[in-house]
C-alpha cells in the first residue's frame, strides 16, 4: 500500500462493487476515490481521543473509517436508504455510527452539547450554503472540515476589495478562521463531476470579528446586495436615504464606497452607527 494511503481506507468503487450499488444521479453521488485527498482530511481534522467527528455524508464509510483509530466516536450520517443498509452489512470500526438521516435538518447542537466535537464532509453542492450557515450559527464545534465547489470555496476565503468577497464570506469570517486544505479535481471521484473542488478548514475563532445580529446581518445583506453601488445608495434601505451618509461619517467610512471594499470591522461599525437615532437631527 502506497504510505501516503491513510489507514483504513477502502476505495469506494469496492465498496460499490461489492453491494451492487451505483451512484445515484438523483442524489448528486460523487464519491471521494483519492486517497491522498482523504489523508489531507483526516490530518486537518485532527480528531481527538475524546471527540466525536459528525460526518455530513458518509457514503461508503470511506472517510469514517479512516478517521475512527482517532476519534472516540465517528457519527455517520447519510440520507440514502441504500448505501445506509450496505453500511449495515459491511464490516465498520466498532466506534463508526451510522444515522440514516438528513444533513441539512439534522440536529448537530444536540451532538454538541454532549462533549468535545469535530465536523467533516462533502458538504452537496445544492445545500452547501446552508450548511456553512448552519455551523456557523450553531456554535459548539472544535474544527470544521468541508469539501466544497471550487466556486464556494473562493466565496468563503475571499478578502475585501476580492471579486468574492460577499456576504456568505463576511458571515463565515466574522465567526471562523478560514484555510484552504487542498484542492480537488474531477479525477479525484466516482463519477467525475463538472466542476473543481476546495478543501476548507474552518475554526471559531475565540473572539467574532463582529457581533451577528440581525442589524448585521441586514446591513451586510443590503449592502452585497448593491455590491457595486455605494454604501451611501446601500445603506439607504435600511437607515433611508438622508442618514446614510451620516451613519458612514460617523462610523469613519467614505460614503462612497463601495460595499466589496469593506473590511468585516468596518462593516460591524456600520452596522451599529444604523442602530443610533438621527431622527432629530
């Protein structure tokens, strides 16, 4: 086996093979065959002797069973009836649970409440802003480590003043440091899909950039949503026109700006200058 090959790999075309199963169009199936890939994953995530890892789309058990001779528990969900009653029958690490369940509903706080945690997964493409969301409002977690679209993963790691730079990367980095792990292309899964693919590592970071309420989240929606008007026109349908200007002199920021310039800081001051009274003046 090449050193490279993590332990206790099994490739999933085997897995497949053996079950007479097939990858499910329906269900956007692109199962992870690289296992140089799979070994980034696991050594990013770093799983802890007293940790559970929640797997968002286990799949064939591949990346769950190489991240079990770490973890105390590996909780593996997977919404495929299928590929959940082939798990079943195939030999698992005795620390790997298996949860037929759907990842964009499913109930991670209450894995979080009861001890240490790490996340990892092929987050599916049609959710995965979703997903991001709901880590990132559902604190409790030690690490994050998600497979996305090559597209996202700029979004999610831009910096001001970059043509990706939104509100899904103000969000994310309000609350997370962001790192590229490493990249995917089409060969590294069964079936190739069409696009490229990004390795993020996500960590809460022990102070927020800003506080996400929801006069942030206002403000930074408004705003990206006329990413190439200025602040002054942005910020009119929240604090209307005639005190847009204000709030950005008061929160030390040009009116003519524009939104895509913003530092996550500069967009906090802002946010809380909406929240001051300038009725009177």
């Amino acid at each position: 086996m090449d050193p490279a090959t993590p332990a206790g790999w099994l490739d999933p075309r085997t897995f497949l093979s053996r079950h007479k199963l097939r990858p499910k169009d329906s269900f956007g199936q692109c199962f992870l065959i690289s296992p140089h890939v799979v070994r980034s994953i696991v050594e990013a995530v770093d799983a802890r002797a007293d940790e559970t890892v929640v797997e968002i789309g286990t799949g064939t058990g591949t990346l769950a069973r190489c991240l079990a001779p770490s973890a105390r528990r590996v909780l593996a969900i997977e919404r495929d009836r299928d590929l959940v009653a082939a798990l079943a029958a195939d030999p698992l690490p005795p620390n790997v649970t298996v949860v037929e369940a759907d990842a964009a509903t499913f109930d991670y706080a209450a894995v979080y409440a009861e001890g240490p945690t790490a996340v990892v997964g092929n987050l599916p493409y049609q959710i995965t802003g979703r997903l991001i969301r709901a880590l990132v409002e559902t604190p409790g977690w030690r690490v994050a480590v998600v497979m996305v679209q090559q597209e996202v993963g700029k979004r999610l790691a831009a910096s001001p003043g970059d043509d990706d730079w939104g509100a899904l990367s103000v969000f994310t980095q309000a609350a997370c440091e962001v790192e590229k792990v490493c990249g995917a292309a089409p060969g590294c899964f069964h079936p190739a899909p069409r696009v490229q693919s990004t390795v993020l590592k996500l960590t809460p970071r022990a102070t927020p950039l800003a506080v996400e309420d929801r006069r942030f989240q206002q403000v930074v929606k408004a705003l990206f949503a006329a990413r190439r008007k200025t602040l002054r026109n942005g910020l009119s349908s929240v604090v209307g026109r005639d005190h847009a200007a204000a709030v950005c002199e008061a929160a030390g920021i040009d009116p003519g700006a524009r939104p895509e310039t913003l530092t996550i800081a500069q967009l906090g001051r802002l946010s809380e200058e909406t929240k001051v009274d300038r009725s009177a003046g």
